[in-house]
C-alpha cells in the first residue's frame, strides 16, 4: 500500500514539473513584422484628428522608430532565495505623434503599440511563463499591450531645439484584454533635426488587470506593482 502511495505521489510530481517545464519552454519571436500596419492604423487616427482641426496648418507626423526605441516593465522578486529584478524588453513598439511647431502644446500621440510576444528577460524560462502564464501574450487578442492617449498635459507654449521639456500623458493602457486609465509622466526633446525623443514611465498594479504570477515554490515575494517605461525616437 505504502509502495502505491508513493508511486502515485511520484507520477503527480513528474506530471507537474512536465506541464511546468512546457509552459515555460523558450517563447519563438514572431516573423512577421507588424510595424508597418501599426503605424497605419496610428496615423489614420492622427491623420483624422488633422482634418478636424482647421487651425492646424503645420503638423508634422513623426513615426516611432523601433529599432531606436524600447518598452521595459521593471518588478522585484524574490527568485530561489534571491532577491532579483526583473527587466523585460522589447523594441517592437510603433505608432505616431502629430506635433505643431507653432504651437507644441497641441502635440496629439496615436496609440503606442508593443507587442507583447517579444517581451524577453535574462531568463529563458521566465520569458515563457509570462508569455503562458501571466500575458497569456501566446493566445489570440492578447498579443499586443496598446496605450492610447485621451490628453496631454503641461507641453510649455514654446519649446527650444535641443531643450528638455515635462509634460504628463493621460490615457487608456490595454493588458490581456482589460482597459484602465494610467498616467505616464514623460520628458521629451526636439532635436535639431526635427526628430522626437523622449522617456514616459508610469507605475500600474498588474492585479488591476487581471495578471497574476504563478504560485510556485522557488518564487515568492513578487512586487504587486511593476514599472513601465517607454523610451523612443520619432521621426
């Protein structure tokens, strides 16, 4: 009887660590490029914003570079017994900004798009948890993070090529299938060759979005809260 019981118990455990270690298998980067179709949809958005406007005679459109621009989630957890940070990257980020050079303060951002999928950490297994486990980023409708603006706040009246200026962005950020509003406090600067570049960050509690980090016995103390950040180039 007690060689059964153990034998049972053996079969769970290899049944679960099996399920674990396919959940967590390395996460294959998508192939295909979706730059292009994301800044189209951002910029039929700005582009109708523009016609609206009949003030706006000026506007230039700058599209977000990807490859010179990155979206990070940054958390602390406790990993084996190790305190550890955890920093997840990606460069598939697109979209577009509409920016007056008479009059900055009327600067209207598109949606931002990441694509959640290519979001990679140090950890290999990790990545395939969040992809599986926590984003479920591998099931259809949730392979993108999306943030559209709804206002922008505190662009001065004039901004000075090659200065740093703070403004905040308000908008809705779009995890997993679930909406809510975030604000990003953000810097920006007009560069010389009438490009874009700045930084955004905003503090969110992923419970609020439904995420949740599997309860697993080498993780524990997992921060409630995470750090977004958006680093970009527009041109």
């Amino acid at each position: 009887m007690k060689t059964t019981l153990i034998a049972i118990i053996g079969l769970v455990l290899i049944v679960g660590t099996s399920i674990f270690m396919y959940k967590t298998r390395p996460v294959n980067i998508p192939a295909q490029d979706t730059t292009e179709t994301t800044s189209t949809d951002s910029k039929i958005q700005t582009e109708t914003v523009e016609q609206k406007d009949t003030t706006v005679s000026n506007t230039k459109t700058l599209r977000i570079i990807g490859t010179e621009s990155q979206a990070t989630f940054t958390l602390k957890e406790t990993l084996s017994g190790k305190d550890v940070t955890v920093i997840g990257v990606t460069n598939s980020i697109s979209g577009d900004i509409q920016l007056q050079a008479t009059n900055p303060a009327k600067l209207i951002l598109g949606t931002i798009k990441i694509d959640a999928r290519t979001l990679k950490t140090d950890n290999e297994r990790r990545n395939g948890a969040i992809a599986r486990m926590i984003l479920n980023s591998d099931q259809q409708g949730n392979e993108y993070i999306t943030f559209t603006a709804t206002d922008v706040r505190g662009i001065p009246a004039t901004i000075e090529t090659g200065k740093q200026f703070s403004y905040t962005i308000v908008g809705n950020l779009t995890i997993r299938g679930t909406t809510k509003p975030v604000t990003f406090n953000a810097t920006s600067t007009l560069n010389a060759d009438g490009s874009l570049s700045g930084t955004a960050n905003a503090t969110v509690t992923y419970g609020d979005f439904g995420i949740s980090v599997p309860d697993l016995s080498f993780l524990a103390n997992v921060d409630k809260d995470t750090t977004l950040s958006i680093s970009l180039l527009a041109k």
